[in-house]
C-alpha cells in the first residue's frame, strides 16, 4: 500500500478541558500518513488520480480554527472521518495530533494522540 505524509500541519484552535483553553487558545500540530493506491498517479503524473495535499491540509487547519473539541482524540478523530468521508479511494488513514503545550504543571513537553482508521 502506499503512503502519502503530510506532516506538521500547524493551526491554532480553542481545544481543551480546561475553560482558559477555550479562551486563550493553543497551538496544535498535525501528522497524516493517508493509506492510498498512487501507481496510476505515477503512471499519469496528473494530480486527479492522487488525493490533493492543498485540500487536506486546508480542511484539517478547518477542523482545528473552526471547531471545539474538549479532547484531542476528538479532533483526531473528525479529521479521519472527514478525510475518509471526501475520497473513496483512500483506504486508511493515520492521524497524530500534537499538545505542544499543554497546561500541566511543571512539565515541558508535548502530549499527542495517534489513530488509524479504515475505509469500512
């Protein structure tokens, strides 16, 4: 199978449990590898036989500027729904999304989920 990735789709968005998450906003960052036959693109060299870059990445920063989720996994899961649900020809899709600061206490680092859904 082969693989599109698109990696470190950066948008802000009012994401969070917390109430000032939803007021002050963050940052979030978004991995996809996108499970999609592309030998006829190869073939082709024509870009309607591949899945467009320009409209995943716009529909995903979409996703996290215009909607409010409590939890990532949320968010990780409407972009798979929506990717899955706007080409018939991508059979799987793998989604990460990254906290790259989450409001905890005395830590530093980042905090992310990882999903994969299938076409069913």
């Amino acid at each position: 199978m082969d693989i599109i990735h698109i990696n470190d789709i950066k948008a802000f968005g009012y994401l969070g449990v917390l109430p000032e998450e939803n007021v002050l906003g963050q940052w979030f960052h978004v991995d996809l590898k996108i499970f999609i036959d592309l030998s006829k693109a190869g073939k082709t060299d024509a870009l309607e036989d591949t899945h467009s870059y320009v409209e995943i990445v716009q529909e995903t920063k979409q996703l996290i500027q215009t909607k409010k989720y409590k939890l990532i996994e949320s968010l990780a899961d409407a972009v798979a729904t929506r990717a899955l649900g706007s080409d018939e020809r991508i059979e799987k899709i793998n989604v990460k999304v990254t906290k790259p600061t989450p409001p905890i206490p005395d830590f530093g680092g980042t905090v992310g989920v990882e999903i994969t859904r299938e076409r069913s």
